[in-house]
C-alpha cells in the first residue's frame, strides 16, 4: 500500500503540477483523487485531464457537479457561483460529461478504504467534518480502516483507538492495525489553514503523512486577472485562507 492522496485542486494547474512532480519523486503509483477538479481558478479543462490521466480512483466534489448541473448553483456563495459560471463557460462538453459520471463516493477494496469528498454520513448532501465531534459522529457510517476526504480545504489525520478515544494529527502519524482513520488531504489548489502552500496525503504500510509543497501562487493569480475571476478568490491564494 502507498497511495497519494490528493483533493480540491480546484482548477489551480500550477499547484497539480507541483504536487504530481513530488508524488513522481517519491516514486508514487497510485494517485486517489476526493473530488473539485474544478471551481475557483483557471485552468478546468486542464486539471480535468492530467487528473483523469494519473489518477486510479477519481471522485466528485460538491464544484464538479455546480458545473454538470447535479447541484444546484444556488447552494454556492456568490463567488464561487461567479467562477461556477465562469467555467460553465469555457470547460470542454467531454470533461462536464466526465464530471458528470464521477461518483460521490467509493470503496478501494484492495486497501479497505472509503473514498467521499465530504462525509462517509451523507456524500451526497456536501457536509464538513470541522470538529472530533462530527469525526466522532461520522465513524458510525462507515466500516473500513480509513475514510478519506477533503472538502474544508483544512488537513487533518483523526485516529480511532479500540476504546473510542479519538487523537488528532496535524503532520504525520504511525498507522495502527487496530485503529481506524478519518483523513482529509486538505487542498491542492486552495488551502484554507493558513499555509498557502498545496497540501496532499502519503500513506504507505506504516504512516501517513500530510505533505505540503510550494508552488508559482502569482502565475495561477496573474491567469485568474485575465479571466476576471473574483478578486477575493485570487488574494486568498497568497493567504491560504
Ligand atoms: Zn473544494
């Protein structure tokens, strides 16, 4: 088992890149991917494509399906909307039917995973796991070792020890037969935790690991003012809030 984990790329081409090339160092196969290919930056139609080229297992989030119509735009802040609408525009018909096929969840058998981009709960209705209370909560739904996910574009490792303790890592973590896991690779392509820096999963046999790299933030920026995308979503890539 040695995964790499990645999710919310959010059509940030520049922060796909930069992670693919550390997965590729690391001499990594199997790529996961938990859902918004799209929504926010630049370049839909080609994360679209280097994702589904790389990744064994894709997913989709609640900004994949804004696009394909599977969820309605007025569940998105205007912003989001904005950019929605925006990529409505320029993506490619083979990609929003591509979009449009992914799941919002699945089982990886092999390595008894489950794979949501929101919550084992209901993957569907696009909730956020904030606190050890809704982790807590939502060990109850499913009955793998790990569930990953990502969606509050904030990184976390939550372990489940056999007595029902819960413990939180937030860098890397030992990995336990007897415990189960809920991690959130964060997001590649807008980090909301303070550190601009792209953030994904290593998992191998024995740890897992939330591994954030740097990349070109003002050539995605600079992209984002030619296409008039909202200037909000463009200063909170520097903040990584
Ligand atoms: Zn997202």
């Amino acid at each position: 088992m040695y995964y790499a984990v990645l999710s919310d790329v959010h059509a940030n081409l520049e922060a796909l890149e930069a992670v693919l090339r550390d997965a590729d160092k690391r001499k990594i196969e199997d790529i996961l991917f938990l859902g918004d290919a799209v929504g926010y930056g630049p370049d839909p139609n080609e994360c679209v494509e280097l994702l589904e080229r790389r990744c064994k297992i894709l997913i989709a989030g609640n900004h994949d399906w804004g696009v394909t119509g599977l969820t309605d735009l007025n569940y998105f802040n205007e912003y989001a909307r904005y950019a929605l609408e925006w990529t409505m525009r320029v993506i490619t018909d083979a990609h929003r039917k591509l979009l449009r096929s992914l799941p919002a969840a699945k089982e990886g058998k092999d390595d008894d995973m489950l794979l949501v981009h929101s919550t084992p709960r209901e993957p569907e209705k696009w909730h956020y796991i904030l606190t050890l209370r809704d982790a807590e909560m939502n060990f109850d739904y499913f009955d793998n070792t790990f569930c990953f996910l990502g969606h509050s574009h904030q990184p976390f490792i939550i372990e489940k020890v056999p007595s029902g303790e819960l413990l939180e890592y937030t860098e890397t973590a030992r990995i336990k037969k007897s415990s189960r896991y809920i991690i959130n690779a964060g997001s590649v392509g807008q980090p909301r935790d303070g550190d601009a820096r792209a953030s994904y999963i290593v998992i191998g046999n024995s740890e897992v690991e939330i591994v954030r790299i740097p990349y070109n933030i003002e050539a995605v920026q600079e992209k984002m003012r030619k296409e008039y995308l909202p200037y909000p979503l463009i200063e909170r890539l520097s903040t990584g809030r």
